[in-house]
C-alpha cells in the first residue's frame, strides 16, 4: 500500500478493500479503527512518516494448510486450516484458535486484527495472532475430534512455540480440543512448554483460565457502571451464547448480584424471567459442555420461554454482554435494546456489534465496551499462564483472579484516558483503539522497518 502523512479514511479503505477483497468482517474491523484513528494520526504524523497504518493491517505472515482426517466411518475428510501471525512487536504471536464451518481467511484476519490491540491493551508483552479451521465439531465424536486435531498440529507445530506462537481455544475449542492439540504437540516437539494456553489444571494450565473473558468482561461493565454510580446490584442482564465466556460471564453477574435472563446459541435464545441461578447455570453447563446438546433443552426443563431462530436483544433488561460472535447485534437490535432502557452493553464476543449498532449506542450516550477492551481477560489470563509456564510455578485461585480484576481496571483507565470527549462522554471505542494503537506502534517505530 502506498502513503500518506495524512489520513484519507476513505481512499486507505478503498485500497485495503482492492487488496483484500472478500473479505468484509476484516475491512469492519480495520475501518472502525481507523475512524477512531484518524485525528490522533494527523496530530502525531511520525506514525504516518513511517506508514505504520499501512503495515499494521498487512499480517507478518499468514500460514494456510490443508487438514485431511479420518471419519469414524472411515471416509476421507479434508478441512481448511489458518494461522494469521498479524503483529510480533510486543511479543510473541497470541491468539486463539477457532473451529466453526463460517471460518475462512477474512474472519481469522479481523480476529488477528482485534487481537493486537487486545493484547497491547492487556499491559502484557504479547503480539497478536489468530487461527482456526472451517471444521464443525458439531455433532463430531470425541475420536474424530481427536483426529482432526492431530491432523490440525501436525502441520501447525513446525510455526508456533513459546516464544514464537502460542495458540489458546475461542469458538469451538475448548479444554478438550486443547488437550489434543497439546498432546500432539508435545509427541512432534518432543518438549514439554507452554505453546498453548487454556491447559488443563495438572498439565500447565491456570486457575480462572476458563471463567477470565467471562469474568473480566462483568469487571469491566462493572468499572463502567461506577462511572456513573451504578452497579449490578439488582439489574437485569441479557446475554448471548451459551458456551465458555457466557457460561463464566451469568456466574460473575450473579455474584454481583445481577439477574441473567436470556442465553442463546445458534438456534435460538432462552428467556427466563426468573434468572438463571447458580444451579440452573451447573445445569447449562452440563448441557453445553458434556451433554453437547441446544439450550432449547433449557426451556423444556424449566419451563420458561424458547423463541426459535432468534436473538434475545427484544427483551427487555438494563445491560448486554453479548456473548456469542461476531455482528450478533445490529442496528435495529441496539434500537431496540436502547429504547427498552439498556444502558451499558460490554462485549464478551469479538465484534458482536455491527458499525449501526455502535453508532446508536454512541450517539445515545450509553457505557459501551467494545470487545477488544472488555474481553481481554481471557488472553491477559493466558498471559499469566504463560509467565507461570516460564517460571514453572502456579499461582493460586486468588492470585490469578486478582491479578485479572487489576488488568481489566487498568483497560479501563486506558479507555478513560485516550477517549474522554471534551463533554466528558467517554467513547471507549475510541479509546481502546488509541491505547491499543499507541503501544503497539511505539514498538514498531523502534524497531525499524519491520
Ligand atoms: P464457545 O464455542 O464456547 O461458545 C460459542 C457460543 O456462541 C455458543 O453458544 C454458540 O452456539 C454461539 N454461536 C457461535 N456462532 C454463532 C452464530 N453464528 N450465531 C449464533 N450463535 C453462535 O465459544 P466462546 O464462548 O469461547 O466464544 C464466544 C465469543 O467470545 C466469540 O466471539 C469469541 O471470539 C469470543 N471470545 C472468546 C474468548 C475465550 O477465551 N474463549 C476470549 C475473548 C473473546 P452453537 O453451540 O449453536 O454454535
Ligand atoms: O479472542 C480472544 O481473545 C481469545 N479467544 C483468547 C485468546 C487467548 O490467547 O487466550
């Protein structure tokens, strides 16, 4: 890409959109930060001297493989796997690893895209990175799980290691697929090390791994809501998703004294006017990580409401934690949710908003959390995975989880500080992006051409 000291937002969009074509989750993605960007660029031309804009969004490398793998009925299957190594300026590639059949190059580029600034944001010396397959465990056995991820880390070890890469699970990939990653891994590498994150407890693995996005996106929401002297003592909470971060985000709220009305999956969403409880939560638990079954089956055990094909953002409640993936609310969803009186949103999915989602809730005032401020615990947590795999000791529940809350306070004081408007709204979309940006192309100045 060629040039400029000066922003043109919509020249720099056409020709990123010319040289990435098909690809539109990536283009949202850049074209949301760049906005964000612009007048902190013009007023600090040395990043644009040395087109760090232009080089940002190009990956340092992007790694593709073909996954051939074995059926239970014997049939030949071949999947399609991705490895985006987007930014190593502040350490070593970082992200998770993604198995849905939506997976393809441009979702994994905006994911490794988020996850630079994510990173940055965490305070950790942590690159950006992202990875995935378009294969759907849905429905899989254990041993074709199995299988595919053998096949999957077969080709992906000779490019990842600690010190280089170091993968961790997202959509799909959960302890389980971990473990089959990291077992095969370590059979090819013939080395025991912390080259994936999201271990189990007895072979590397850290406390509050598993509940880190879900509980640092309701400490972040939190931090919001004091900002306005408010808590989530007594509020209504819709969430999205079903599965690692939503499960861990109703446990959180309802410590915090919140009641959780909605969850979802990609068939439909549950409304429960109760609130789901601890106890109804172990249930969903069971469901959606043993059972593997539909959270319709939610509805029938107790009784409460199931709407088919649906997302939950009609109903009414004071904060969203959108929970499931990327632009699962749109324009006429944030309306919707604005109008019935929500008034924070905080992102435990990546993207969940589409670009008319966000402009309702900043033209309305309200707290919201972009994902890549409110969902950083869960890779700030495998940061310290990492640290506790480097210096071979694990930190206690306590430790771990203390350390996670002061991350996602400093995230916050970062969003407070690049995106305070001169009326005192804060526009932490804006700041998450500057904060992000700041460090990452610091690192980059410093070091070269690279
Ligand atoms: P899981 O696989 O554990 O759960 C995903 C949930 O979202 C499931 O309920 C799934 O339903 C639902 N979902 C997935 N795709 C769709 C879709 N196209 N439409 C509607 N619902 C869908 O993943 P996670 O909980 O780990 O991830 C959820 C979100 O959080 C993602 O955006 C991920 O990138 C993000 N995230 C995850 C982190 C982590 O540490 N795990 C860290 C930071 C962000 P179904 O079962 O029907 O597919
Ligand atoms: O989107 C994300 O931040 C993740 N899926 C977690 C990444 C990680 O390396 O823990």
């Amino acid at each position: 890409m060629t040039h400029s000291p000066f922003i043109n937002v919509d020249a720099f969009m056409a020709e990123l959109k010319a040289k990435n074509p098909a690809e539109p989750e990536f283009h949202q993605a850049v074209h949301e930060v760049i906005l964000s960007l612009a007048d902190f660029l013009n007023e600090n031309p040395k990043y644009q001297k040395a087109g760090i804009l232009e080089r940002i969004v190009e990956p340092e490398r992007v790694i593709m493989f073909r996954v051939p793998w074995l059926d239970d009925q014997g049939n030949m299957r071949v999947n399609r796997g991705f490895r985006i190594e987007m930014n190593s300026a502040i350490g070593p590639y970082k992200g998770g690893l993604r198995f849905h059949p939506t997976v393809n190059l441009g979702i994994l580029k905006f994911l490794a895209f988020e996850q630079v600034f994510k990173n940055s944001l965490t305070t950790l010396p942590m690159g950006g990175g992202k990875g995935g397959s378009d294969f759907d465990p849905k429905g899989k056995s254990d041993n074709e799980v199995m299988r595919f991820c053998q096949s999957f880390m077969t080709e992906l070890y000779r490019h990842i290691g600690p010190n280089t890469d170091v993968p961790a699970g997202d959509i799909g990939v959960g302890g389980r697929e971990i473990g089959y990653l990291f077992g095969q891994y370590k059979r090819l590498a013939n080395e025991f090390t912390g080259v994936l994150t999201g271990k189990g407890i007895n072979w590397g693995g850290s406390l509050i791994r598993p509940e880190a996005t879900g509980y640092g996106n309701v400490y972040f929401a939190n931090e919001m809501l004091k900002t306005k002297g408010e808590s989530f003592e007594g509020k209504t909470v819709l969430v999205s998703g079903s599965g690692n971060v939503a499960q861990y985000t109703v446990e959180k709220v309802n410590e915090l004294g919140g009641k959780v009305v909605t969850l979802s999956d990609s068939s439909g969403y549950i409304y429960d006017p109760d609130g789901i409880d601890n106890e109804k939560l172990e249930w969903v638990m069971y469901l959606k990580n043993i059972k593997r079954g539909r959270i319709k089956e939610y509805a029938d055990k107790y009784g409460v409401k199931y709407v088919e094909g649906a997302r939950p953002w009609g109903e009414k409640g004071d904060i969203a934690l959108p929970s499931a993936t990327q632009n699962e609310i749109d324009g006429n969803d944030a309306k919707t949710l604005v109008d019935n009186g929500c008034f924070c949103v905080s992102e435990g999915a990546n993207m969940p908003s589409t670009p008319d989602a966000i402009d309702v809730f900043l033209k309305n005032e309200i707290l919201y959390g972009p994902g890549k401020a409110a969902n950083a615990g869960g890779v700030a947590v495998s940061g310290l995975e990492m640290t506790q795999n480097s210096i071979r000791l694990s930190w206690s529940r306590e430790e771990v989880d203390e350390k996670l809350h002061n991350i996602m306070k400093e995230i916050h004081a970062t969003c407070i500080k690049y995106g305070t408007k001169e009326n005192g709204f804060v526009n932490y979309m804006d700041g998450a992006n500057i904060g992000g940006f700041v460090k990452v192309a610091d690192a980059m100045l410093a070091q070269g051409a690279v």
